[in-house]
C-alpha cells in the first residue's frame, strides 16, 4: 500500500519563465517561413502543436506559485453545524459499503448523521435488500429509490428532499473516510461565503495491480500540483466523493446537475459562478479502491471525459456569467484536456501519411526541427517531474496517451448527445481477457510496420524515413503498458 500522501513540490518562478521562454522559441521555429509542405497536413499538425502549447501554458499558470489563501482558523474549532453524511450506493460488494458506513458512522463529530442512499434496486443489483439489511443493523437510516433518475446525482438530490442538515458529506461506496474529517473539513465552512471543501481520493489498492498502480499514479499527479494550483485561484472542483458541501450552494444551483454524467464538474462550476468559494485540502482523509483492471479503469475514464467534453460544449466556461477569469482558465483546461484524444490521433497520422505516400507536412531538416523541439519537450518533462516530486510515471503517461481512442468515442458521444449511462467504477477485480480495448492500438502498429516497409521500399533508410519511423516507435513504445494491461486482464502485480 503506497503512503497516504499526495506528492508536492512547489515549481520555481524561474524554472517556468525558462519554460515559457522555450515554448515561444520553439514556435518561432513554426511561424518562420518556408516550413509548409503539405498544407493540410501542416494545418493539422500546426493545430495540435497550438494545443500543445495551451496546456503547457495552462499548467504552468496552474502551478504558478501563489500566496496562500487559507485561512487560519481551519486548525481548530468550536463550530459545529450539523452534517449530513451520504454514501451512494448502487450494488457495491456488502463488505465495503459496511466497511465506509462504519468509518462515517464513527466520525469524530458532534452533530452527523449517515444515510446510505441505496440505488441497487432501481439499477437491478441483486444486493440491494442485503444494503437495507446492513444498513438496519448498524442503526443507519438507508434511502432505497424505486424511481429510477439522474443516477448518482439524481440519488442525491431526491436524498436532499429527505434531510436537513446544514452541510453535506459526500462518500463513494468504497470511500472509507477518517475520523478527523468532519473536523478537518467544517472550519471552512466558518466563512458563510464557502461553498464546498474538496480532498483527495486516496487508492488504498493501488499496489495490487498495474492498472490500479498506473491509475492512482495519474490521480496523485491531479490531486497534487493540479488541484493546489486551482485552488489557489478558487477553482479546485468537486470530484465526486470525499468532498463537503453547503446545502444552501447546492440548492442554489439545483442540485447536483443530472443532466450530465460529470455531475460534480458541471456543479462545481455552477457553484462557483454564484460567487462561491471553494477549498480544497491536500491532506488525505479518505481511502478507496481504484480501478484494478484495464476494462474498468476505461468505464471511468470515458464516463470523465465524456463529461467533461460535454460541459465544454454545451457550458463552455468561457461564457459562463459569474466566474472569474482565473476560473475560466482552469474550468476551461480541465475540459480542454479530453481532446488530447484528438491531438494524439493527429500525430499518429502524421509518420503513416509520410511513409505511405511520401507526402510531407513540414519541410525542414530533422536536425533543424529537434534543436527547436527537443529542449521544449524535455524541459516540459522535467517540470512535471519536479512538480510531481518524481511521482509521475512512465505507466501513467502511458495511460494518458493510449486513452486517445475513449476519448474520441466520448467527444462522439458528447457531440451528438448519444445517452452515456452512469456507470459506477467495479469495486473489485474485473476477471477476463480486455485485449479488445487495445484493437485499435494494434491496428496502428499494423498500419506502422506496414507504412515503415513501404517508406524504406521507395526511399531507403534516409533520414526523413528513420525520423518518420522513430516517430511511429515512440508511439508504440507508449502503448506498450496499455496494451500488457488489456492482454493480462486484471493485471496483478
């Protein structure tokens, strides 16, 4: 089991002004004239490199470093408003729904109450009478929908109808909290303009198998140096669990949003543009399990992007009344980032279209092109590894750029409004062959092993080939976790 710890390193001014300084050197080398060769080709890798470049820069305004605004009297309190805990529930294994319920039920606070609300019976789990069961015995009061809407956050809101407490505690079935966190969490709240406090998910399993490992690597980079920066422009959002809410910010905005499947985005931002505050703690406070095999870790990274993809297009932050423009920056990347699929794809494309046909995008020599390129990446990867404190793996990127296919499908389905059920993360291992979620990656080391012999046919191994070729292995080589994942099925370490 990894430390209960979210990774954190504050990121120089310096270390950033020598980034930005290399970005605008590196695009000096694109906007300079002579360098298009095939104009369409160039349009579409000149668009993804532009990309590049706002992510960058969205990051490096993230972790900025800012001054602090938390307030002082978090350490320590006599203000205790009454909370009422939540736990969703929708078929989880008996075991640990018991095993949160009990950890909620044993806050160290005054004036709480759990309530387990049971959504087995509407989504046809077979365990719900046994949740009702459990739920009786521990003396917890347990909401069973027989009326079917909204999924989680719909749960939630009819949960709302039912109780009254001042603030709201949120935990997944799987999210065990500790005793300090009503205690940890509640002082904000002191400030009546505060909304919601968010922490971390902390994967308990994550040393359990590859794909948890990778998973959680991915999510202790986004809960640390990620969420800090948004908070420190009060903008971290709410991440489904672990999190609590004031009654009076939720209801303002509605509830929790059901129309869209990234519910606790699209609130967030909602909350946020009625001028409420947010903080979020880097202290973990809650434990869970993350997914453990490749089949269910792409059920919840396409249910985030699809979300995600949705609120960028039908409630772009950029022209949402009410939020400020530090806000819309981070509201506006953490969407923005759900179309890396389509970034990923165009570079995919690039050294097949060149080896296929010989057609090329840019003209330039390939030493003229990484005196330019080279430092740019390589002080890109160095920032993030100091951000990270060296947390941020290969796997986890790995992850990240092999999820390019989800991601098309979610931007699809966010496009055309195609129904995308919510659906909850297994808690357990998923047993099986998941191969068939990496048929697309081996149909591009197909296409690649194909495109390379046809390009070495007409032109020998000369250096728009090996570069075209290297460019394909780099690709490859990213995929490799990804597709071991999808081959070995739940992947135990």
């Amino acid at each position: 089991m990894p430390e209960e710890a979210i990774n954190l390193q504050q990121v120089s001014r310096s270390l950033l002004l020598v980034n930005i300084l290399v970005a605008a050197v590196y695009f000096s080398w694109w906007l300079a004239p002579g360098k298009i060769g095939n104009p369409y080709l160039f349009g579409l890798l000149f668009a993804g490199e532009v990309y590049h470049l706002l992510m960058a820069l969205s990051f490096w305004y993230t972790v900025w470093p800012q001054k602090k605004r938390h307030p002082d009297f978090v350490t320590a309190s006599s203000f205790y408003p009454t909370v009422d805990v939540f736990i969703p529930v929708a078929g989880e294994p008996l075991e640990i729904v018991a095993q949160t319920a009990l950890a909620a039920k044993n806050l160290d606070y005054p004036h709480h109450q759990v309530f387990i609300l049971n959504d087995g019976y509407v989504a046809k789990k077979e365990n719900w009478q046994e949740i009702e069961t459990m739920a009786q015995e521990m003396h917890i009061r347990c909401f069973t929908r027989k009326i079917a809407h909204g999924a989680k956050a719909g749960n939630i809101n009819d949960a709302l109808q039912q109780t009254d407490g001042e603030l709201v505690a949120i935990f997944d079935a799987d999210m065990a909290p500790k005793k300090s966190f009503l205690k940890r969490t509640v002082p904000y709240f002191k400030n009546p303009q505060v909304g919601f406090v968010q922490t971390p998910q902390f994967y308990r399993n994550a040393a359990d198998s590859n794909v948890a490992g990778g998973a959680w690597e991915q999510q202790e980079f986004f809960f640390g140096p990620v969420m800090e920066g948004k908070d420190s422009v009060n903008a971290a959002f709410i991440c489904g669990t672990n999190v609590t809410i004031r009654r009076k910010a939720l209801l303002e905005v509605g509830g929790m949003q059901e129309e869209n499947i990234a519910e606790d985005f699209l609130t967030s931002l909602l909350i946020h543009a009625k001028g409420w505050q947010s903080y979020y703690l880097t202290d973990v406070l809650s434990a869970g399990l993350g997914p453990e095999d490749l089949l269910s870790y792409y059920k919840q990274q396409i249910r985030w992007a699809h979300g995600n993809l949705g609120v960028l297009i039908y409630n772009n932050p950029l022209f949402k009344k009410g939020l400020l423009l530090p806000q819309k920056i981070q509201y506006l990347a953490s969407s923005l980032f759900y179309l890396n699929g389509l970034i990923v794809l165009a570079d995919m494309i690039m050294p097949l279209a060149f080896l296929f046909t010989g057609i090329q995008p840019v003209v330039s020599s390939t030493t003229n092109f990484a005196v330019f390129f080279v430092p740019f990446m390589f002080l890109n990867l160095y920032t993030l590894s100091v951000a990270s404190r060296g947390s941020l793996t290969f796997r986890a990127i790995s992850f990240t750029h092999s999820s390019w296919f989800l991601q098309l499908s979610a931007l699809k389905s966010a496009l055309f409004r195609e129904a995308k059920a919510f659906t909850v993360t297994p808690k357990t291992a998923q047993r099986g062959n998941f191969l068939f979620l990496a048929y697309p990656h081996l149909f591009y080391i197909f296409l690649s092993a194909a495109a390379a012999a046809v390009g070495i046919m007409r032109e020998g191994i000369d250096p728009s080939v090996a570069t075209n070729v290297a460019w394909e292995i780099f690709n490859i080589i990213t995929f490799v976790p990804f597709i071991n994942a999808a081959m070995k099925g739940e992947n135990r370490v």
